[in-house]
C-alpha cells in the first residue's frame, strides 16, 4: 500500500498545482484589450457555427464544430461545445458555464469548462 502512495504522490502533486494556477489566474483581458460595452447577451444566445478555428484541445480533429449559449437561471450562460470526430465515429461534447466579470453589459466573462474532480 505504502509502494502505491509514493508512486501516486508526484501525481496528485502535480494535479493539485495544476489546479492552483487555473484557479488563481485573473478573469480579466490581456493588456490592451477592452472588451465591448453596449453588450447585449440576448442576441449572442443560440448556435454558433465554426467556420475557421485556432487549433485547440477540444476541437484538434473535431468536424461539424458547433458552441451553443443559453440562459441560466443563476444570470450566467451556458456552453456547449459539439464536434464530429471522423476517426471514432462519435459526437464530442463539452459543457461549460460563463459568468460576466462585471456589469452584463460589457462583453467581459470567465468561462469554465472544470466539471468534478477525483483525485
């Protein structure tokens, strides 16, 4: 038992600063960018179709690439994030929540894509 806490301890080191940063990092924008005043969150709802990309995790590989928003009831907005995997022949899915960094009419908003968390 001891033999498998020592091989698991520089797992869950690694997992738990992993972690740290993530959920230390500023919500804000880069420097020199200013978000959009006048925002209206109504008219962003619904489906969005991906018709170029900067390659990312989720979508490396995905066809068909979709990210849906809508309304929670607790103010922020929800994400879904849809794509076609061709090699698996399997739809991927990513759920995430989006909350404005301040007033909802600047288009300012911390995204998380984090779900439960075994360690």
């Amino acid at each position: 038992m001891k033999g498998i806490l020592m091989k698991l301890w520089p797992v869950v080191t690694g997992v738990a600063i992993a972690l740290t940063l993530v959920a230390c990092k500023s919500p804000t924008p880069p420097k020199g960018v200013q978000p959009i005043s006048g925002f209206d969150a109504s008219r962003y709802l619904g489906k969005w179709y991906e018709v170029a990309r900067l390659e990312n995790r989720f979508e490396r590989g995905l066809e068909q690439v979709t990210a849906t928003y809508g309304k929670r009831s607790d103010g922020g907005i929800s994400v879904l994030n849809r794509g076609y995997d061709p090699v698996k022949n399997k739809w991927n899915e990513s759920e995430g929540k989006a909350y404005f960094t301040g007033e909802p009419t600047t288009a300012a908003l911390k995204v998380s894509f984090l779900g439960s968390v075994w360690i």
